[in-house]
C-alpha cells in the first residue's frame, strides 16, 4: 500500500509545471498572477528540491542497508555557490526546466541568478570541500560533510574609493530551499566547567567533566546531487540555539532579563564565518565554534554507529573521519574522552580507535596560519580535554624518548605544547599525533611538509605516514556550468558527456588541435565568454572594455601578500611606464591588454588593502590616460565570489599564480583557468608544477626563483643587503612621484619591499616576470599557435578532477569504496 502513495519525481514538462504551481500556490502562498522572478526561482527550486530529496531519501535507505564503512568530512568552511543550476547539470534535467519555466513566462537564467551564494567559506580551502563533497556524491561514495551553518557567510566587499568596505552577508534572508532543517535533532553540547575526579569500584581513575554552559545544535541537511547518479548524499551543517533550561536562580531571583540574555548568546556561536584565510587570529569565540561543531559531528556519527550494535573495535571499519586542516583537530581529542570517560574504554584501545579513525590534511606550511591555542584558553573552556591533551602528549613524548634517548631539545621541538608566553597547543602536531595518514594538496607541499615544518616527525613515524593528495575542482561546475558552449564544443568531438566524470577523456582533443575548422570554434568560444565577461565588468565597474580582442590577463584570488598581487600591479606600471616612453608609432607594437583583478582581503589585513587600493588607484590613472587609449586596461572586479568565478574563468587568455615558491601549497584556480583554456603565467609553486608535468612546459610560462632557494635569498637580504632591479625601481618612483594619487599612501607596501627585507621576492623575480610577459605577448600574436596551446593544455587537464582526487583519499587513506562496488 505504501508503494501507491509514494512521491512521484517529475519527469516531463508537465509534472514539472504542475509542481512548480503547486509550489507556487501553497509552499509560497501567491498566487500565479503574483508570481514575481524570486517566487519563480524558489517554485523551481522547491520542485528540484523534491526530487533531490526523494533520491536523498533511498541514497540514505541503500547505504544503512548496505552497511559499509563511511567517510565524514569535517570542514569549517563548505564554499558552494549557488546550488540551482548546479543541481539542474547534476540531474540532467536542465533543458526540460529551461523550456518549463519559459511555457510559465520566464528565462531559467535569470531565474538563477535570484539564488544568493552559499559563501559559506573564505577561498581554496572552503571551495575545496565543495568540490570533494560534489565529487563523493558523483563517485556513489557512502559520505557526509559536517560543518557550520553561519549565518553570516564571508561578507560582501563593495570598493568605495579604491578602498574596500565589508558589509554583512545575511544569505538567509529569503527561505532557504536548499536546506532541511532537522529541529528534531537536538544536541546538548557543554561548555567551561571543572572536572571530577573520581574512582570507581575497582579503584580505577574515573574524570568527569561537569560543562558550566550549554547550548543546543541543530541540524540543517543540504542535499548534494551526485553528476547523473541518483545518489545524493547530505553536508549536515550545525547551528546553535539556547537551551530551553532556564538559569532558574536568575530566574527566581527577578533578573529575567538577563536570564534571557545569557540564552541569546548561544545563537552567536554559529553566527559568523571567520573571514581570515591562511591567519590564525586566536579568538575564543571561533575555538568555542570549532568545538561545537565537532562534539555535534562526533555524537551524530557516534549515533549512527551504536544503532548498528557493533562492539567498539569495529568502530573504524565504519567510520572514517578526515580534518580539512587543523580547524577540526579537537575531535581527536573528543573522540578519546568519548571512548575513555563516557564508554569506558582502556586508554590504548581507545587511542588506537582514535588514530584509525582520523586523516589530516595539512593546507598550508605558512607559520603564521598554523592553529596555536593558548592552554589558559583550554584550562577554562574544555578542562576535560586539556587534560586529555596533556595526557596524549605524556604518552607521545615517552615514546619519543625511548626511540631517540637524550633528545631533549627533540622533545621539546615535537611537544604538543609550545613553552612560550603564554603556552599554547599546537594544533598540527596534534592532528599529526592523533592521525594515520597527513597529507598535503600538492606534490611539490607535500615534499615540503617532509622537509621543513614535519620534519621532526618523519623521523619519530617514518615517511610512510605521509602522503600526497593532489588537488582537484569538479568539472560539472567549473566546465559543464561554467562554459556550456566549450562544454558542447567538446561533446561534439568526444561523442558524449561520459568526459564529465572520467575527465582523462578530454585527452582525445589533442587530434584536433591542428584542425582549423575546430580552431576556429575554439576561439569563438573564448571571445564569446570575454564579451560575457565585459558584460559583468561594465555593470560592477562602469568600465568600458573597448577591444574584446585584447589579451585578458586575470588573477582572482585572496588578496595576500605571499599571492603575490603587488608584483603583477608593479607589472602592470611598468608596461604603462613603457606605453608612455613610446612614440606614437612604436605604441603599435605593443599587443592591447587588459589587467583584471579581484579577490577579498581579511578586513584586518593593512597590507592587503593597500594593495588593493593601489590597484584601484592604477586604475584610475591608466584608465583615463588618453595616451594609452585600448592599449591597456585595469580593472578590479569587485566582491569576487564562486558566481563570479564562473564567469571570470572561462574569459581568460592567461591567469596569474605567482606566489613566492614554496608558499601557495596548491591552489585551485589555476586548474579551474586551465580547464577553460587559458594559459598560465606562474611561479614554479603549488600544483603549477604538476600541471607543467600534464600540459607540457611549453604550454605554461613559468618564472621566479625556486622554492629550494627561497631561504637562502631571505637570509641574503638581511645579512648583506639587496638591490632591487632598476626596472622596479623605476616603477616605485612612480608610485612616489604620486602618478597613481597620494603615493604616501603606498609607503607601507613600497618600505617593506625596499627596506624590509622583501620577504616574498618581489624585487629577486620581477625582472624575470617581466621577461615571462614579453613572451606572453610574443606567443599571443601568433594566435594559431596560441589556440594550440589552449587546446592542448584542456586536453591534459583531466588529472585535475576532484573525482581523482577523491579516489585517491578514498584508497589511500579513507580505505572507503564506492557504493556499487
Ligand atoms: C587558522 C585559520 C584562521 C585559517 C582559516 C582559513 C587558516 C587557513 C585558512 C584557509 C586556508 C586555505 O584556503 N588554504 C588554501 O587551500 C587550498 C586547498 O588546498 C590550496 O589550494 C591553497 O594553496 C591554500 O592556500
């Protein structure tokens, strides 16, 4: 009986327009004749919505009959973007809906763009998890995301006069038909307090953690469609709300006021994003954050797993837990109080558990963004698990000792605890410590991570212990979506779609790199993706790009100094310097370009948001200079987010990943530029390297100095000084003579390059970025010969799929297999 009543997914024009009016009428309340283009786009999205969550349903069903081992992915940072047109790729239903919503009057795309984006993160990091939990879901893997559902998400940056202004970004403010909200999970989760200590019968040592505040987390389910699959798997992202228990001294004693103030408090925990990327600011309230998501996390799995009736030792063929960096690293620490005090489990079995639960990813070799937290912080926060803390570093250190006698400056190099002022808890070691597998996001960081900031514990666990994921993004969103008519180019060529999700497939394009007819295609491609792109630039900016044929050189990213921006806007002064030396005559030779830039800065950053007013304020000037005319444009896109993104990618001729070697430990925009056929213009840093190896080197333009060097330079300069090339010395000067408005501004950026010691090398590789430029301009007037590289450098992506990435986490570490396996 229950068969006959089950919902039915629509799967013609007419079950869709009947849901969309039905949704229409009932879930929005309007009327059809009150139907305007938000009430549209949430009519689609409802309807979508019922056919992810009727798959979500049966995923869920087939995986707890199946009862295999499955992969939780905690990330403090899940950056989606807008989840319509992705689900609508995802499904296959998208050319059935684009000619429904037409029939009811209105344009599928711009439905779309009425969607806010999920901004739920700050750069790489966060949109890497999106990436992983589109690519598990694709791969029919058994997983969950666990995260934060902020409030807030990363805020909105406005430029107002050069200078960039956060505003807040409340995403929430329409319905949210993306999300499920499950107000019937309840997790208590406890905060401050003391601990107890007792014994029990047998005179064994019992703790006790008494928490001293709590609030509540709830769980908002996000469903995540996988590329032409009906599995959809789930990202639970938590929120906080108060307890219904009152403080009922308070209570009695008049103050209700404030008995209800203390209540309100607990909703700030999941209010806000932190927007810091790769800079750990230390604040309580983000470490009370990191807690309350993972003790949440912990209870839902650990939930999951007892239903099962398992006896403990199988707990890690159910369950594996990987760290998307250290943001996590307290569930190590959670799991083991959970086995020890509250399931009474030996100390060494339940440590064994806890490492063969857990994976590590490391995102970075940057010691500014390493996780420290002071152990004053803990003592009143989490007394229980600072204690648990010390007692894992005890056992660690006495196995140290044994294996390296006498080492005691060893000891103290490893120790969890740094014995600075104030003492403080390094989170990696103990995510090292508490893991079986560390992994980096790049070759080339992965071998550094060996080298320099583990070393120490290379010797202590062996090699073996650490390993290599490569990056990938998933090519649903960053080419399906992102460039349909590339997309449809290359279908045409290989047959089908089946490249979407073996993206190694792209390699048969290589035969049609000589073809004209092709080439031609091609470059149209790319054009009508630039006119695109000038669109956007003329609505955010007012600038006019005059010559759709000009060289678009971008690079998105955050804004950091270790990213290198000021070295490509010194870059940029340089080529107006010559442009302005040039006679008339010879201003023909050079190639019209234009210089496009965006990305966010930490709004406590200085550095950064000079640099971002410097670019605006170079801008102004070359923008208006009547000398330069097409020849060079500047531009500063404004609030660069995943939607943007998908615009700005596939309109490039070449990106920019220039970061002082050894710095970026992978990045990710590189692979999204690549895949949409742009070239790239790069240090010999993070995944450049192995997209060198894949494309060929002569499809790349590579400079700067290498990583291996990068020490030796450092040190050079600030013991015997340095000299910074005349090129950049003439570009400073500019900057000094107030040719790009009040040069004083600029002093910071400009004295920490000539007098500082120039940590990041702008001045030791801008002549040879330079030179890489001049080539730049060389191959793109060959444009035959520049489309050929385009082609042949998306044939050789497809290692850059997060679908590899994901197989290779799914073997190698997670030891997960696929559902249908
Ligand atoms: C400590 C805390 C404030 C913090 C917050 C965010 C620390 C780091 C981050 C974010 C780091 C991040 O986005 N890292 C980037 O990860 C990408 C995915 O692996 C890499 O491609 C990229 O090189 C790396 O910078």
């Amino acid at each position: 009986t229950w068969k006959k009543f089950a919902v039915q997914k629509f799967d013609s024009k007419d079950s869709f327009e009947n849901s969309f009016v039905r949704h229409v009428e009932t879930t929005l309340a309007r009327s059809l004749y009150n139907c305007d283009e938000l009430a549209a786009y949430q009519a689609t999205s409802e309807t979508i919505r019922d056919n992810l969550i009727t798959d979500w349903n049966k995923t869920q069903q087939k995986q707890t009959a199946k009862d295999q081992k499955r992969v939780y992915y905690f990330s403090l940072e899940f950056l989606m973007g807008r989840a319509l047109d992705n689900a609508l790729i995802n499904t296959k239903t998208r050319d059935l809906v684009r000619d429904s919503v037409d029939d009811l009057g209105f344009n599928l795309e711009d439905l779309i763009q009425k969607e806010p984006d999920a901004a739920l993160g700050n750069g790489g990091l966060g949109r890497l998890a999106a990436c992983f939990v589109d690519s598990l879901s694709s791969g029919e893997y058994p997983a969950w995301g666990y995260g934060i559902r902020y409030q807030y998400g990363i805020f909105a940056q406005k430029i107002i006069d050069g200078y960039q202004v956060e505003t807040p970004d409340y995403w929430l403010k329409f319905n949210n038909p993306w999300e499920i909200a499950r107000n019937e999970i309840q997790i208590p989760i406890d905060f401050y307090g003391y601990v107890e200590h007792t014994k029990n019968d047998n005179g064994v040592k019992k703790s006790n953690w008494i928490g001293g505040e709590r609030v509540i987390a709830t769980a908002f389910d996000f469903p995540v469609p996988g590329y032409d699959t009906k599995n959809v798997n789930n990202l639970r992202l938590w929120s906080a709300q108060p307890t219904t228990e009152f403080d009922f001294a308070k209570f009695n004693s008049g103050d209700y006021q404030n008995s209800v103030q203390d209540q309100q408090r607990a909703e700030t925990i999941t209010a806000v994003l932190y927007p810091n990327d790769n800079f750990d600011s230390g604040k309580e309230l983000r470490l009370k954050q990191q807690y309350f998501w993972v003790a949440a996390s912990l209870h839902d799995i650990i939930r999951r797993f007892k239903k099962s009736k398992r006896p403990w030792s199988e707990f890690t063929d159910q369950v594996a837990i990987q760290l998307n960096d250290t943001h996590p690293t307290i569930a190590i620490v959670e799991l083991q109080r959970i086995l020890v005090d509250l399931e009474g489990l030996p100390w060494d079995q339940a440590w064994s558990i806890v490492t063969n639960t857990f994976g590590y990813t490391n995102h970075t070799v940057l010691p500014e963004a390493l996780e420290k937290w002071p152990v004053e912080l803990f003592q009143r926060l989490l007394p229980r698990h600072l204690e648990i803390i010390y007692d894992i570093n005890l056992f660690f250190l006495q196995t140290v000792e044994k294996q390296f006698p006498k080492d005691r400056e060893l000891l103290s190099r490893v120790s969890v605890i740094e014995e600075s002022q104030p003492r403080q808890i390094r989170m990696a070691y103990l995510a090292i410590i508490g893991s079986h597998k560390v992994n980096g996001v790049a070759e080339l960081h992965s071998e550094l991570i060996k080298t320099t900031i583990f070393k120490d514990f290379v010797k202590i666990y062996g090699v073996s212990k650490f390993t290599n994921v490569t990056n990938g993004i998933t090519p649903r969103r960053w080419l399906k979506q992102a460039n349909p008519e590339l997309a449809e180019l290359i279908e045409s060529k290989l047959g089908s779609d089946a490249y979407l999700k073996d993206l190694t497939l792209l390699k048969k394009l290589e035969e049609y790199a000589d073809d004209s007819d092709f080439v031609k295609k091609w470059a149209q491609v790319k054009t009508n993706n630039k006119a695109r792109l000038i669109g956007l630039i003329k609505r955010l900016t007012n600038i006019e790009i005059p010559n759709p044929e000009a060289l678009f050189d971008i690079q998105v990213k955050r804004i950091h100094e270790y990213k290198r921006q000021q070295l490509n806007i010194f870059g940029v002064i340089h080529r107006y310097l010559q442009i302005k030396k040039a006679s008339p005559e010879e201003r023909k030779s050079f190639a019209p370009k234009v210089s496009i830039f965006g990305g966010k800065s930490a709004p406590g950053y200085y550095a950064a948001k000079l640099i971002i007013k410097l670019i605006n304020s170079v801008a102004e000037t070359i923008n208006n200079d009547p000398d330069v005319g097409d020849l060079l444009k500047v531009v500063f896109i404004p609030d660069y987010n995943v939607s943007k993104a998908e615009i700005i990618a596939p309109a490039s001729d070449l990106s920019e990943h220039i970061s002082t070697a050894g710095t970026e430990a992978s990045g990710t925009s590189n692979m999204k530029f690549v895949l949409n056929g742009g070239l790239i213009i790069g240090t010999v840093d993070g995944a450049n390297v192995e997209i060198t190896r894949e494309i060929g080197e002569e499809n790349i333009f590579l400079f700067g100095n290498l990583s291996e060097n990068v020490e030796e330079i450092r040190y050079s300069h600030r013991y015997n000084g340095y000299q910074l090339p005349e090129s950049l010395e003439e570009v400073i000067s500019a900057i000094e003579a107030n040719k790009f408005g009040d040069g004083n501004e600029f002093r910071q950026l400009v004295e920490s390059i000539k007098y500082h010691g120039d940590h990041y090398l702008v001045g030791d590789d801008f002549e040879s970025y330079l030179k890489a430029q001049e080539l730049v301009d060389e191959s793109f007037k060959d444009t035959k010969e520049w489309v050929k590289k385009s082609i042949l450098s998306v044939a050789n992506s497809g290692f850059f799929s997060s679908d590899r990435a994901i197989n290779e986490y799914a073997e190698g570490i997670w030891n997960v297999e696929s559902i249908n396996t």
